[in-house]
C-alpha cells in the first residue's frame, strides 16, 4: 500500500466537506434554521483546509515534489474557489 501524504488526504476530505457544504445549503437552506451549527461545520472545514495548506507548504519546504503533493497542490487551489464561490453567493 502506498503513502499518501497527509496535505493530500486533509485537502481531499475538505474539498469533499466544501461541496456537500453547498449543494445542502444551496439545496435545503439548513443555514438559516441551524446557523449555529451550519457556522461551527463550516468553521471546521475552514480550520481542515488551512492545515491541509500548512502541511502543503511544509512539503513544498522539504522539496518533496511528487504526484501527491502536486494532487494536494491542486486541491487545495480548487477548494479555495469553492470557498471563494461559496462566499460570494451569500
């Protein structure tokens, strides 16, 4: 089995949290009955993002370029527009 890099599993699991996050809001608007729970999640897929982003920009600081660090890289560049999309539509 091979090792994957933690920036890569931490970015997978929050750009799949990004796009459940909005097609439910988008979908069954849960924000404005449990926005206090809807706040905490989305806080939480935030804190994911920026250590997967942490742990990318260590792995780019040791010179580990490999096909899971460029997947990290590149995840963590689409869960930012999907952030950045989300943000804009409220």
């Amino acid at each position: 089995m091979k090792k994957c890099n933690t920036s890569f599993v931490l970015s997978l699991l929050a750009n799949i949290g990004f796009i459940i996050f909005i097609i439910v809001d988008f979908s069954f608007c849960f924000g404005k009955v449990y926005w206090l729970q809807w706040g905490l999640f989305l806080n939480f897929l935030i804190m994911v993002y920026f250590i997967s982003l942490m742990f990318t920009f260590y792995e780019y600081v040791k010179g580990v370029c490999n096909k899971s660090f460029i997947g990290g890289l590149t995840l963590n560049i689409s869960g930012f527009i999907l952030y950045l999309m989300y943000t804009s539509s409220l």
